[in-house]
C-alpha cells in the first residue's frame, strides 16, 4: 500500500470513530452523511450532526482530492522561497476538518483540521491544529486545553508546543476585532523532512493530534454541558458566534482558498453556525463574564498557568 | 458654500429626513445616534434602529472624512486606466448608507448608499445605488421597485436603467451561491463630467436616487407589513439573512475597504442582521415559495414585465 493510501485510510477510520464519539457524547442526535465527488478529481464524505441534545450544528468532513496543482502553490512565496513544487506537477490532497457548535454557551466551539498534501515530485507535507473557542473563558477548562495540546507535542519534540501554540495565536485572530478568535490551541503547516525516520515520527506526532481530539472535547463537554444558563448567556453566545463567521468568512485561509476556486460550497462552510447574531456596538457590562471573556481574547496569553 | 459643503449638508439633512420617515413607518422604535471621529480626518453619526414593530435591525450612517489619497486609487487599474488622481493628492469623501432588516420575512432588507469623493487636484465623483433584497419575490413589487428606479434615471438619461440595472446584477452578486443577492437594482460609480452643466445634472439625479428611497420603501413596508406569516417563512428569512451576511463579508467592496483601512468597525458591520442561520445544504421543497424566489435569484431578470 503506497503512503498515501495508507493515510487515506487512516483518516476515513478516524472520521468514523470521531463521528461514533460525538454521537455518544451527545446522546440524541447521529451524523448524515453526503458523499461528494470533485469533478478535478476525488471527493469526500461530509457527516452533518444538527439539533442535538449537546450539539446544535457540527460536521465532520473528510476528503481526498487530487490533480493538477494549483498555480499559487508552485510560486515562491513573499521571502522568495520556492515551495518546491514544479509547475508541472500534479498534486494529492487529504484531510479531516471538524467544527462543533454547541447547544449550551457553556459549552465552547471546537475546531479540528489534520491535512497530508504531496505531490508528483516529492513533496509531502503535515499540516493540521486544534482550536477552541468558548463563549466563556473557562481558566480551569482552558488549561486542561492546553495542557493536553502541550503534552501531546513535548512528546514529540519540545519546541513544538511554543511554536505550534504562537502560531494559532497569529492564525486565529480577527483583524478588524482585534480580538483572537478563541483562546487558540495549536496550529502547525508544511511539516516535512528528507529523512524517512524522522518523517515517519513527524506522522506519528499529527495522528496523535487527530487522536487527541476526541478525549479532550467529550472532556469538555462532560465538564459544562450541565451547567445552567439563561436568555444573557444564550445572547452571548449568538453574537460570539458573530464573530466566527466573521473570521471564518474574512480570514479563514481554507474557506478563501474554497471560495476563491470553486470548492463545494456546503462544505465549505459547514463551519458557519446554525444561528448568528450582531448587535450594534455591544458592549459587557464592566466586571460581567462576557467583559473578563473578551480580556482573555488576546494574542500571547499563558493558559498553561 | 463650497460645492463639498453644500454636498455634506445635503447628505445630513437627506440622513435626518429618512430617519424620521423611518421613525414614522415603523411606528415603535427610534434611531438613537453615535458620533464618531477618524483619527486621519473627518468623522460621521451612525442612527441605529432596532426591535421595532416593522424594522428589527436597521442602520442609516453619514460620514465625512479626508485624508492622504489611498494609494489603490492613484493607481491604474487593470486596463491600465489612470483614475486621475496624483499620488501626493488629499481626498474628500462624504455619502449616506442604509440597511434595513425588517422583522417579518415578507417585507424585504433594503440597502442604499450613496457618496461623493473629491481629490485635491480636481477629481469629482458620484457613485451609488439601491438594491432590495426580499426574502420571498413578490413579482409586483419588484416591477413597482424597478420602475421608480427606472423613472428616476429615464428624466435624465434613458442609457441609465440599463446600464446601472446591469451594474448591479453584476456587483450584488454571491458567486460561491450562483446567486444575486436579491432582485438587484441600480449601481454607479465615478459618474462625473468637466462640463460645469453636465457635472450639475448629474448631481441632480444623485440626489434624486437618494431621495427616490423613503416613498418607495414605505410603500413596500406598507404593502407587505401585515402579512401573515409562520415559522416556516422566519426560517426562510434567516436563510437569506446568512446570504446577506455572505455577500457582505466576502464581496462587498465598503465592507472589504473598510477592513482592510481599519475603519469603524461598528459603522461597517451595521450592515449585518441581529439574527442569521445557516443550514447544511437547504433545498427547498419544489414548486414551493421559497424555490420559486430561487429561480429569480439570477443576473438579467427583467422585473419590468
């Protein structure tokens, strides 16, 4: 079996015990699913949960696209770097993305993407992150977050959790809001190396981030899905939600690069939520949950202490 | 008077009377007002309406700034035409912008703006439009909204509907969705003449635009407002809500301008709904009223037959 196939595989396991997971976790509501083909090449499977007890939208998509490789990937980049990949190449594309909305405020938004890309001369790369987004920061539930993160990259290599760590600072953070999306987690791309034993322990290191995904947000779900809450809170919620459309509509590099080339638009932005809100200018009230949440909303916090 | 100050007083008291006009066909809500100054130069008053008996969400805004020409517009574009504008130039831009999302799905969200830009070195421009955006196509009211704009341009130049009506076809346009945002309107930009006459004229039917939206709007909330409707249409309106949301985030060259220049972000986004939803790929039953606005959901309808 070449390596990719052996990935492919791997990922359509772990979008199928994810899905199993989820379902358990939520108690009420399973996944559709709607297969996909791309008419370039490939397709996907996209699992579609809604209007359960735990969670109100989520889905689970996997795909693994392939043919000629798009023009911006063979150019150099803004530091003249090339990216290795000849103009002529083709190209082979595979991953697992997930977003779950929940029902509770309590409970937060999580995001999972694990991608392999290659291609016809030689080019393999890693790329993936987990984020968070509660609507109410959570100090105990936050460090749980990134402790795990943490524990499942100083296993690997010790530079790998401050880097990986800052980087989903930069990436999950809206601009016009100055605000990050949430309280981030880890976010890492283009992972390679020339020498196959440190590459097969690069893989190792990204299947055990798709891995981790699961124990860390039925955690989460079982620590906050009680809690009680009310109309302020639900509010909250909406128009934090607001804000992940804006980022995920304005910055979010896979929704633009979807957009930008005809991607299949229903999974695409699977990610959206079932219900947003704006509110012109709100402001928390000083000292409120909503004002200390919106504090914590900033690049380079420590959530480790 | 200055011609820009002769604008800008026009442009308050066009702001001031369509508030009140508002105000009076909504019947509960009023407008409240926030000031706001640029740091570069200028400022303008947001009027913000909401939960209303008839509007839910609406925002009618004024502004007024200048400052150092921005760089994109003293470049060619891509045909290599020179806007005319010298790069050590200052500007002066100055224009009125509504939204308006009403509360019952059988009124529709409408949108005007209209500007004047001037530069230093001599440059004068008048660009606008209004375009409605119903959440069910009725074919009455969009003949009775495409023939008052068709009015308003035939008294001063029978090139205008066709042309403007394209333009925004063209520019109110979601392509991820193959779909207009609503049934369109009329859209212009840099309309201008160095005959002194000319010039004159075409301020005149400027202004007519922005006077053309109070009487049509309110003959369609009049027309629409008592209008039963059910859950199944509220649905469908924070649907189309999300579609809203998509355009203005991802297509609308404000929005876009106003991100990228950091602007007021409030002022920007006043665009958007108090309320949105997204659903994982909703077809609407066939023969329905919502499959049926689908259907007229494309560039180059005629809405005059």
């Amino acid at each position: 079996m070449s390596f990719k196939d052996e990935i492919t595989g791997w990922l359509m396991q772990l979008q199928d015990s994810i899905c199993a997971s989820l379902e358990q976790a939520d108690g009420t509501s399973v996944f559709t699913e709607d297969k996909w083909t791309r008419e370039e090449g490939g397709g996907g499977r996209s699992r579609i949960i809604a209007d359960g007890a735990v969670i109100e939208k989520g889905g689970v998509g996997f795909s693994a696209v392939h043919g000629p490789t798009p023009a911006f990937l063979t150019k150099e980049d803004e530091h003249a770097v090339s990216s290795g990949i000849s103009s002529g190449s083709t190209f082979f594309a595979t991953g697992v993305s997930i977003v779950i909305h929940p029902q509770s405020p309590m409970v937060p938004i999580i995001h999972m993407n694990i991608r392999y890309f290659e291609t016809s001369d030689g080019v393999k790369w890693l790329g993936g992150g987990i984020d968070l987004t509660p609507h109410y920061v959570s100090r105990e539930d936050a460090r749980f977050f990134h402790e795990a993160l943490k524990k499942v990259c100083d296993s690997h290599d010790p530079a790998y959790y401050p880097k990986f760590k800052t980087w989903a600072d930069d990436y999950f953070y809206i601009p016009h809001r100055k605000e990050t999306r949430g309280i981030g987690g880890i976010f890492f791309d283009r992972i390679t190396s020339g020498d196959p034993i440190v590459f097969q322990k690069q893989v190792a290191f990204w299947k055990e981030v798709g891995e981790t995904f699961v124990p860390v947000y039925t955690e989460l779900i079982r620590r906050n899905k009680e809690k009680v809450f009310g109309e302020k809170e639900k509010n909250w919620q909406l128009l934090r939600r607001g804000r992940y459309v804006e980022f995920n509509l304005v910055y979010d590099k896979g929704t633009k690069f979807g957009l930008e080339t005809n991607g299949r638009i229903e999974s695409i932005l699977m990610s959206l939520p079932k219900y947003a809100s704006w509110q012109y200018n709100f402001i928390p009230e000083e000292g409120s949950e909503e004002a200390k949440t919106l504090l914590l909303l900033k690049k380079g916090q420590d959530f480790l202490t």
